[in-house]
C-alpha cells in the first residue's frame, strides 16, 4: 500500500468515526490504516485537526521528522457522505436489516448459548 493512500484511508475513517461514534466498521477500518502507517511507514505519532477549509494530518515519524498534509473537506468527506446517502447504513442495523430478533437463546436465563 502506497503512503497516499494509507494515510487517506486513516483521514477518511477519522471522519467517519467523528461522526458516527458506534460504527464499528469505520472503527475497524481506522486501525487497519493506522497500523499500517505505523508499521509500514514508521509514523509513531499521528494528529489530525479539522480547519476552516478542510483537515490537515501532522505525523510524527520514529526518526523524528515530521510531515503534515491538508485535505480538501469536500474530499475528505465523500466517503462520510456516500455512507449517509446509503439508507442501509444511515440506519441501525435491526431497521435496516430485519435484525436477528431476541438474542435469548430461550432458555430463560437470558444467554445466547
């Protein structure tokens, strides 16, 4: 994986988990990119602020320099966008998707097993 797209995907994730605090999918996805900037790319330290006009990354790296972009805020939030456009996403998933009814295994003691 190329540096650009890692550490857009980890932009892009940030912004989706921003808003949308219980997704555990956009969680998820954050960890992925963020341990791939760290692994593969040496970044010990990440921040990310959102500005007037956008987001801008500041990296720290393990031999000590630094690097920071700016992203576009349209840009930067398609993906937030397309996900709340999308009306499976933008609901809870027993809405969405039916669910899978009572977790009770219906043996009364209120465990799945």
């Amino acid at each position: 994986m190329k540096w650009d797209d890692a550490l857009w995907g980890w932009v892009q994730s940030r912004i989706v988990l921003a808003r949308r605090p219980d997704d555990a999918a956009a969680e998820g996805t954050l960890a992925f990119f963020e341990s791939v900037l760290r692994e593969r790319f040496g970044v010990a330290e990440m921040s990310f602020v959102e500005t007037s006009d956008g987001y801008e990354t500041v990296c720290r790296f393990a031999d000590g320099s630094i690097q920071s972009e700016r992203f576009d805020r349209q840009r930067a939030e398609r993906l937030l966008s397309d996900i709340e456009a999308t009306s499976a996403f933008s609901r809870p998933f027993d809405e969405a998707c039916g669910g899978f009814g009572d977790p009770d295994d219906g043996d009364g003691d209120g465990s799945h097993v």
